[in-house]
C-alpha cells in the first residue's frame, strides 16, 4: 500500500460540519486512526469521540498527527490547506471541490516547495483496504488485495473498484487525484509510489478526456516494470463540452480520448475499451 498505511495518524480539517462528521464516522468505521479534529472556536468539543482543537498546530501537539483530509468549503480551502503545511504535516488530502484554480496553484506550489503531498482537490480521497481511508471512497467496494488504483474521476473509480472485487481480486491502495485541471500528486507520481510498493502485482490507471495529465503518464509507463491498465471516460464525448469535472474538457482536438489511449497504448500499457475489460485484462497478466 503507499501513502495510507498503518502509521498514519489523520485529523479531520472541518470536522464539526455536515459533510466532516458524516464522514469521521465512516473513516472511524472501517479502521482509519482519525486522532483529532479541527473547527475554529469550537475547540474542547468532541464528534465520535474524536476531539475537537481550534488549530492545526494545537492538534498535531496534542496528537502527534501526520496527515489531514479537509472537508473545508472552497472559500476558506486555500488557508486550512495552509495551515495543514505550516503545522508540519506530511499527508494532505484535499475534498473539496469548487476551489478557485489560483487557491490551489498557490498552495500545491508551496507544497511542492516543502516536500509534502498532496491529494487533490475535488478528490474522493484514498483508501487503504487494510487500514482505512481519507475521504469518501466507499468501502464495500474495495477488497483487500494486490492492484493498485488511480484515477481522475470519482463514481467510475467506486464501479470499476467493485467490478475488481467481484472479479476476484482485491486493491492495496485506492488513489483519487481530483478532477480539477490543477492537482496535487499527479499520475506519474502516483504511478512510481505503486512500482515501488512490494504489495502492489498491477495497476489500474483510470483516465478521462481533457488535458494531458493521461499523455504526461505514459511517459512514466514506458518504464515500469509493472503491468498498467488504462481505462480512458468519455470517448463519446464531443469537443469543447465540459463532462462533469473542471478538467475534462476536449479543446481543439487536444485531451480527446484517442490521442489518450493511442498514448497509453504506445507506451505499454493495457488499454481497456470498456469498463468491463478491466477484469478480463487483469485475469490475463496475473495468471
């Protein structure tokens, strides 16, 4: 598994909203170490047992915390991202979606600046079947197991992660990157944590039109030694028609799904049409 393992200690940024403690109850349901939350002026307080401090700092002192997943509306993303970097914090998983494009350019800069990861924004999160998730990936969907999974889009990751399940096998890490044109931790980097990991056999790399994030991956597929099946959404989709993410929009002929899976395809991964496919691909290479 990378990035989510059994050393990570999470605090929830927003932890007292709607969305925040709905999903501090999931995360604390299948295992997930949540250590700390964080709500400006309401520090003291407790949800699920998890307590409630008014900073960052104050929760990583109290809680020897390493990571954060971020439930904060866009308005105030920017500077609770912020707050998780100067805390110290080497994991952060941004959830919210609707972040302006200079917020997030502002703070994945900084971020890369100081050597900390970032997942997101507009991302499910990440799930690791053996110890939990940040985020909103739903857990029956996964199986414990050896493919790897990374992808742009939300629901299709929780399909075609259900399809693996019913087909037998089983995921060790689960990595949404966000569908926003700018993203923290991008394919390749996710890609080489994969290659790395000893539990991962495979991996399952799910694209979509729009942009080049897919192209900039096959550069770093060329070089693995480790099967990739790649799985590109919207190959009906017609040019200059945004499809439900920010980032997926074809414009003059670039981003299209075939100049994408022609990519993918050149660099030695297997391409799968149909989402279907995925399964048959994997039953074929891990023989």
């Amino acid at each position: 598994m990378i990035l989510l393992d059994e050393n990570t200690r999470a605090v929830v940024q927003g932890i007292t909203g709607r969305q925040g403690s709905f999903h501090t109850k999931k995360m604390l349901e299948c295992g997930t170490k949540i250590v700390g939350g964080i709500t400006p002026g309401k520090g003291g307080k407790d949800v699920y047992g998890v307590p409630v401090f008014d900073t960052v700092k104050e929760a990583v002192k109290e809680t020897d915390a390493n990571a954060s997943v971020i439930f904060v509306p866009a308005p105030f993303a920017k500077d609770a991202v912020f707050e998780a970097m100067d805390a110290g914090l080497d994991l952060i998983v941004v959830i919210t979606e609707h972040i302006p494009i200079h917020d997030t350019m502002e703070f994945v800069n900084y971020a890369e600046d100081l050597g900390i990861k970032i997942i997101g924004p507009n991302t499910p999160g990440i799930a690791s079947p053996k110890v939990g998730k940040l985020g909103i990936i739903p857990m029956e969907v996964l199986k414990e197991g050896s493919i790897g999974m990374v992808s742009r889009s939300g629901t299709l990751t929780y399909e075609i992660a259900n399809q693996i399940k019913n087909s037998g096998f089983g995921v060790s890490t689960c990595v949404g990157i966000g569908g926003d044109p700018i993203v923290g931790l991008r394919y390749g980097e996710i890609l080489d944590l994969f290659e790395k990991d000893k539990e991962t056999e495979a991996i399952v790399m799910i694209g979509e039109i729009g942009g080049g994030a897919e192209e900039e991956a096959s550069k770093f597929i060329k070089k693995m030694k480790k099967p990739v099946i790649g799985y590109i959404a919207g190959q009906s989709a017609p040019e200059g028609k945004r499809m439900g993410h920010a980032g997926a929009i074809v414009e003059r002929g670039r981003g299209t799904a075939e100049s994408k899976m022609r990519a993918l395809e050149e660099a030695g991964a297997y391409v799968a049409k149909n989402i279907s496919d995925i399964p048959k691909i994997l039953k074929e290479i891990l023989k």
